[in-house]
C-alpha cells in the first residue's frame, strides 16, 4: 500500500510503500521488490533500478556498507516497507495509472492504484529506483521517524 511521498523535491520525487502480512502464519521477505508502471493496462517501459540507498546515501533505504536485511513478518500485521525514487522533470511523463509490485520471495502481485491526491504516478524519464525492502514503516534501516521524510496528505 502507499503511504506517503516526499514531494517533488528539487526534481526528485519518492513515495514509500508498506508491506503487510495479513495472513495468519509468518513470513520472510528479502531483496528488492519487483515494480512495473502501466496505463490502461499496458505496461510501460519503465526501467526500475536497485540501489541499497537513495543516491548512495541512507536516509531512506539500507545504511551504507550493509546488505539488505532479510524481513520476518508476524502474522497479522507485520509490516516491511521500502521507497521507490524517480524523477518528476525529465520528459517522456509516464503517466502511469497503476503501479504492480511483486516479491521474489513470494507468489502474487499487488496492484497499487494512483493516489487520490495525484492525477497519475508523477514519474518522468525512462527509470526509477527501488530501495530494498527493510523491517518497520520507515522504508530505512536504521528505522528514521516519518515525520522528518515524508509529507502526508
């Protein structure tokens, strides 16, 4: 699920998704997830790119020098996030109306529609960047307070 954005910040934008387990057993997620942009049902060739930190620093993602954490979520509720960083200036505007994210360390998808707040995902160019999935609600490891990174709406 979405929750929340940095705004566009000086071209950049980012919005932090949470992972949540709802189910009654426990389970591991890893890595980076998978993220693909459509429109209308197509997908959109939309380049997503790993990296272990927002522009090779930690404020959102994994504390340099350290390898992204394996994440056991409770039954329940156990909640992961992570953020995805692109950039709102750069033409073409992808104009991307759904968002899929899928895990490699589990079967399934979720489609993650346009925000109220937005007309359509702000994304412009060719790539984005995906953080790791880390334990907690921050999309960091260390965990960070949401206040000082996110605007809510």
């Amino acid at each position: 699920m979405w929750r929340g954005t940095t705004g566009g910040l000086a071209g950049t934008f980012g919005e932090l998704f949470w992972i949540r387990n709802e189910g009654a057993f426990s389970c591991v997620v890893s890595g980076y997830p998978t993220v693909s942009f459509y429109k209308n049902n197509e997908r959109l060739a939309v380049k997503a790119e790993d990296f272990i930190g927002h522009r090779g620093n930690d404020q959102m993602g994994v504390a340099k020098l350290r390898r992204p954490p394996t994440v056991r979520l409770s039954p329940y509720g156990g909640t992961a996030s992570f953020w995805i960083f692109g950039t709102d200036i750069v033409t073409p505007c992808t104009n991307a109306s759904q968002i899929v994210v899928s895990l490699r360390s589990l079967s399934g998808w979720a489609a993650v529609p346009v925000p109220r707040v937005y007309s359509s995902w702000p994304y412009c160019g060719d790539a984005v960047t995906v953080n790791p999935i880390v334990p907690g609600v921050s999309g960091s490891e260390p965990s960070r307070p949401l206040r000082t990174e996110i605007l809510h709406f």
